[in-house]
C-alpha cells in the first residue's frame, strides 16, 4: 500500500515538473523576444533623426542617412504588391472555389512548397532569368524576386478566408441566376476581403524584411533611386552592409535602420493582429 | 451537329453551369495556379541549365570534394553541406524540445486569456527579419556567447571534440543557436496546429483512466507524433536555407571542423556571399548548382513534412 503511494507521488511529481518545465520554455521565448527588440529600440533610438531619415549614406566621418534605403524599399515593396498580390489572390480563388480533386491538390502541394523555398534560392533564379539576360541589376529584378515570395503567403491565406465565407451566401447568390463567376467576384470575395487584405498587409510585411533575394537582384545603391531598370537601395540590404562594414558610426546606423525597418515590421503585424482579433 | 454536341460537352466540362462567363474564368483561374506548377519547373529548368558546366566539369565529386579554392578553379561543396546540415542539426536540437514545451503550455495549460496574448508574442519572434536577427547576433549574442558559455563548455565539456578549440563566439555554435531561435516560433506554431487537432475524447479518456496531467500530455503527443515529426521536419527545411543572420555570425570559412567554436559555412551563405564577386562562369556555374542542391534538399523536406501534417490533421479533422 505504502508502495503504491509513493508511486503516486512520483507521477504527481513528475506531472508537476514537466508542467513547470512548459511554462519556462514559454517564458523563455517571450523574454527572447522583449530582449530583442528593447536593445533593437535602445541602440536605434540614439541615431535616429529627421536628416538622418531623408539623407542618402555618406562616406564614414560624414553622417548620411537612409532616405534612399527607405525610398527603395517603397518601391521595391510597390513592384512586388502589383505582381504579386493580384497573382496570389487568384491562385487562392483557384484553391478555394475552383481546384477540387488531383489538380487542385497538386497546386495547393506546390503553393506550400513554394513557401519553403529558401529565399536566397528565389534570388538565384530571378538572377538566372531576369539579370543576365538585362546585363544589370535593377529595382524590377528584385521586386519580381519579392512577389514570387509574396504568391504563396497571399494565395494560401486568400483560400482559407474565402473557406470562411458560408456556403449559404454563393448558393442563395447562385439560386438568383447569377453564374459562378458573378457569385465569386461579387459575393464571395467582398465578404472575403478583409480577410483577404489583412493576408495581404502580412504578406508585405513579410517580404519588407527579406534581404537574401535582393542581394543579387536588386542590388543596393548609395544613391536615390531615379529608374526602376537602376539597381536601387532597400533597408535590409543596407543594415546588412553596414552591420558587416568594420565602422563604429555605421553600425550605429545599422541600429537605427534595424528600428526603422522593425516599427514598419511589428506595426503591421499588430494592426493586423488588432484587426482580426475577434475571427481568431 | 456534332460540333455543337462537342462544343456544349467541352463546355459542361468547363463550366459545370454551361456559363460561357464560368467558363472564361475558371480558364484564367486555373492558367493563374498553372502558373505557379510552372514557376518550379522553371525553376529546376533555369538553375539545371546554369549550373551545366559546373555538373559537366566536377559531377558527382562536387559533393564529396572538400576543396573550395575559386582562384585554381577547383570547387567541392562538401564543407557547406556539412556546415549547414551542422549548423541545422545544432538548431533543431535547441528548438524541439522548446518549441514541444511552448506548444504544449499554449494548448494544453495555459488559459485561454494567457494563451491568446503569449501566443501572439510567440508568433512575433517569426516576424523578426532574419538580416536583424544577425545583427544581433553579432553585437549582442557573439559576445555573449564568447564571455560567457564557450569557456565554461570548454571548462566542463572540453574532453568531447566538440569543445576544443579557439574561442571567438563567431562560429558554428553561434549559428545554430540563432537559427534556433529563428525556427522555434515555426516548429512551435504547426505543433500547436497538431495538437488543437488531437480530439479532445483522447484527453478525457486519458483523464478519467486516473492518469495525471503530463500522462494526459503524453497521449496527446503519442496521437499528434506524425504531426509533430512534420512540425520538426518542417522547422529543418528552414532552418537549411536561411542565410543572413547564418551568415553574419558562422564565420564563412569552407573548412570542416568537429569543433562547434571554428568558424563554419553553409550553402546559402557561400551564395549570398560569393555570387556578386564570382569572377569566371566555372565559378558562378559552382554557386547556382549550390543552389540547385539547396533547392532540392528544401524541396523533398518540405514535401515530406507537409504530408506528415496533412496526415495528421485529415485523420482528426
């Protein structure tokens, strides 16, 4: 009997470890995180200001700024959105209303695939079919490079936003006469489309912080962007280059940047988070 | 007649409504999704045709070759497969039992007002770009790493190989340790996914046989086990192809070494590093079939884990 009791305790015990253990796991990511981005704020905060928001990089000695990174950025953010947010709504229209049995399957397998691909890989690839044969690097390289990232991440949140929407509305809409494709382009998809948009912000918000697919497609520059057939400037590119660089006012910038480029990042994210805080 | 016969039984199959609109745009819908099937096979196509010369040149001994030297012209990949399978070992090794613990504190403990917020919070350590990432990697965890846990794991560990050696806090370890925080918030997120699938009948059955709360824990793991192997497959496809906070902080030295302080290299590095400055075809042709291995090696990865989770998740859902 006594056995048995301590028995009991042992798994009582080990019941109350493992459950401690957990929460520590949990906490210890959370502190990860606050740890990040309170020494991100505190580094940034001390080289922040206007000129130095809307100047382009100098030499060392010489200040500059990072008016062009983000100027670049924008753009690069504006090319990939025009390919890429159109692309991936559709291909999640497919998905969703349209791809049923083998064929639908494999496109949602390839879709999910795509998301994996390494980025760097994705440079790689733009660089093999839009670089070499244009001889030079430009803004259009590297914002295709971005929105074959953007597709995938839109496409798969558009497919289960249009899910959501009830059954009941395209069958009334269908029992009305309206064909198919009036039922998804005017009933479904509008009831969809804060879904569909949120999908959107994250997807943006996303890319806005890839820097491998740019390295070699968009390239950087220390200059303001005047063509898109130009290699053209990003953020990410530019902390890169200046983390890397053996400066100590460089990386001060770096640290600024990095608290730019994170306020743009987290913002989004927690507008989003926000916004579909009653779906979830 | 029987053009018009075909015609409407092309169009039924079209447009099951028999609407020519439908049938348009099912049309464009479906050449949209075709199009992505054909971004990956011009993506083997592009990345095969570009490295054919490094193929031709070294075939199967690029793999096994472990000299890297552009300037002779002899290129082994064999260094950057090791550091980035190291580098992805070190990271998984860190992150599952930490990702298993998080998920399982989320769905299984936590009350729903805490789960909801550190969810969240868990969520936004994937949101982090990986270039800031290694930003901080060098100015903040490097140092740390080289003050503080590299000496005291030469101190305690230094008899196992893999603690000897010069301590610099820019290396293999260093690596590791960032790509584990980098995939910790994925693998946890599709752990969470699982276990939310594991019926909740498993946990009362469990419950009601006396078992105590972690014994209820385990058969909601045991259940969820293929989901979970997806959720870790899934975190090493990852963790394979990043590449800038890696390569910020692994040292960019194509040497192998069992010592987890010297300086490493993986794929994705060499290219992010290498290819601007590839001078020669051999050698840009060397850094896309880097890529073409990396692309293949993420690609079946993916494959398997993304079927792992389906599996998981139909057989419950």
């Amino acid at each position: 009997m006594a056995n048995y009791g301590n028995a009991d305790l042992m798994r009582r015990a080990t019941s109350g470890l493992m459950t401690t253990l957990t929460a520590l796991c949990t906490l210890l990511a959370v502190s990860a995180l606050l740890i990040i981005l309170t020494y991100i704020a505190w580094q940034g905060i001390g080289s922040l200001s206007f000129q130095f928001l809307i100047d382009r990089p100098r030499p060392v000695g010489e200040g500059g700024g990072i008016g062009n990174a983000i100027l670049g950025s924008l753009v690069l953010l504006l090319i990939s959105s025009a390919f890429g947010l159109p692309l991936g709504i559709c291909v999640g229209v497919y998905l969703s209303e349209i791809g049923r049995g083998r064929v639908g399957g494999a496109v949602r397998f390839i879709v999910d695939t795509l998301t994996g691909i390494p980025s760097i890989v994705t440079g790689v690839f733009v660089y093999a079919i839009l670089v070499l044969p244009m001889k030079h690097f430009s803004a259009l390289a590297g914002g295709v490079a971005l929105a074959m990232i953007m597709i995938p991440i839109v496409a798969r949140t558009t497919e289960e936003m249009l899910k959501l929407v009830p059954h009941s509305m395209r069958e009334g809409a269908l029992a009305l006469g309206a064909p198919q494709w009036r039922v998804i382009l005017g009933v479904v998809i509008p009831a969809a489309a804060p879904g569909i948009a949120t999908g959107a912000m994250l997807a943006i918000a996303r890319v806005s912080g890839e820097t491998a697919p740019l390295l070699f497609t968009a390239f950087g520059s220390r200059f303001f962007p005047t063509s898109l057939n130009e290699p053209i400037a990003s953020l990410t590119v530019q902390i890169y280059n200046y983390a890397i660089s053996p400066y100590d006012e460089w990386h001060a910038q770096a640290w600024a940047a990095t608290l730019v480029l994170m306020t743009l990042v987290l913002g989004i994210n927690i507008i989003v988070r926000f916004l579909t805080r009653k779906k979830f | 007649m029987s053009a018009v016969v075909e015609n409407v039984t092309l169009r039924r199959m079209l447009s099951p409504t028999g609407n020519t609109g439908d049938a348009v745009f099912r049309i464009l819908m479906m050449l949209v999704a075709l199009l992505m099937v054909g971004l990956v096979v011009a993506m083997v196509i592009a990345l095969t045709t570009d490295s054919m010369l490094s193929i031709r040149q070294f075939g199967f001994s690029f793999l096994t070759s472990q000299r890297w030297d552009p300037i002779k012209g002899e290129f082994g990949a064999l260094p950057f497969v090791y550091g980035t399978v190291a580098s992805s070992l070190i990271a998984l090794l860190i992150s599952v039992p930490f990702s298993l613990g998080i998920a399982i504190f989320l769905v299984e403990q936590a009350p729903h007002c805490i789960a909801r917020p550190v969810g969240f919070l868990v969520e936004l350590l994937a949101a982090i770009p990986s270039v800031v990432y290694g930003l901080w990697g060098i100015f903040v965890l490097a140092p740390f790493l080289r003050q503080y846990v590299e000496p005291a794991l030469a101190k305690w560990f230094g008899w196992l190989p893999f603690f000897r050696g010069s301590i610099t806090g820019i290396g293999l370890l260093t690596g590791g340790i960032i790509l584990a925080i980098m995939v910790t918030p994925i693998i946890s997120a599709v752990v969470r996914d699982v276990l939310a699938a594991v019926p909740g009948s498993q946990r009362e059955a469990a419950l009601a046989l006396g078992a105590t709360k972690w014994e209820m824990i385990r058969v909601v793991l045991v259940n969820g086990a293929p989901g979970i192997a997806g959720a870790v497959i899934l975190g090493l496809g990852r963790a394979l192809g990043e590449t800038m906070a890696v390569t910020m902080v692994i040292g960019n030295r194509p040497e192998i070494s069992l010592s987890l302080f010297e300086p490493s290299y993986t794929i994705a590095s060499a290219i992010a590093n290498e290819f601007t400055e590839a001078t020669g075809d051999l050698y840009l042709s060397a850094l896309v079939e880097l890529g073409l291995i990396l692309f293949l090696v993420t690609f079946i990865v993916n494959g398997i884990a993304r079927l792992l989770v389906w599996k998981v998740e139909q057989r419950n859902g």
